[in-house]
C-alpha cells in the first residue's frame, strides 16, 4: 500500500520524467487561487473557490489533500468507502 507521501523530495527535486504526488499539485493550486483571489477582493472583482474534481478512481491521498484545502469536492463518490 502506497503511504500519504511515498518519495518524500521538495518539489524542486521531481525529475520531469516523474509526475510529483497529487498532494503537492493540489497546495500549489490552492495557494496560488487564494493569492489571486485576495488581489482580485481588493479590486472588487470577484474571487476564485478551489473545487476539484477528485475521489472517484483517484488515489486516497488526492482526495484527503482535496477535502484539507479545498473550498468543495466536486465528485467524491468514493468518500463513503474512505474512513
């Protein structure tokens, strides 16, 4: 069984042959949709809401990461098999 984070590396380190866990694909956008959307408020305009499509064939750790940052789960159909 595949722990949380298997190879643990910073991501500077991911070679480009490897994709890095979905976990770190998931802090990068969520950080960078709320530093967006705090610029975006400030303006007026409205902001973004992370909600990615994830729980369905995916691996546990995308969808723990997913509900931890996310503003909604769109899917998640598999959360009632996931303690």
């Amino acid at each position: 069984q595949k722990g949380v984070l298997p190879q643990r590396r910073p991501p500077s380190d991911w070679p480009w042959t490897e994709s890095p866990p979905d976990m770190l694909f998931n802090y990068y956008i969520w950080a960078n949709l709320e530093s967006l959307s705090h610029f975006r408020q400030l303006r007026g305009l409205n902001a973004f809401e992370f909600v990615p499509n994830c729980g369905e064939v995916d691996a546990t750790n995308h969808l723990v990461s997913a509900f931890l940052l996310a503003n909604a789960v769109a899917g998640g159909t598999c959360m009632k098999h996931v303690p």
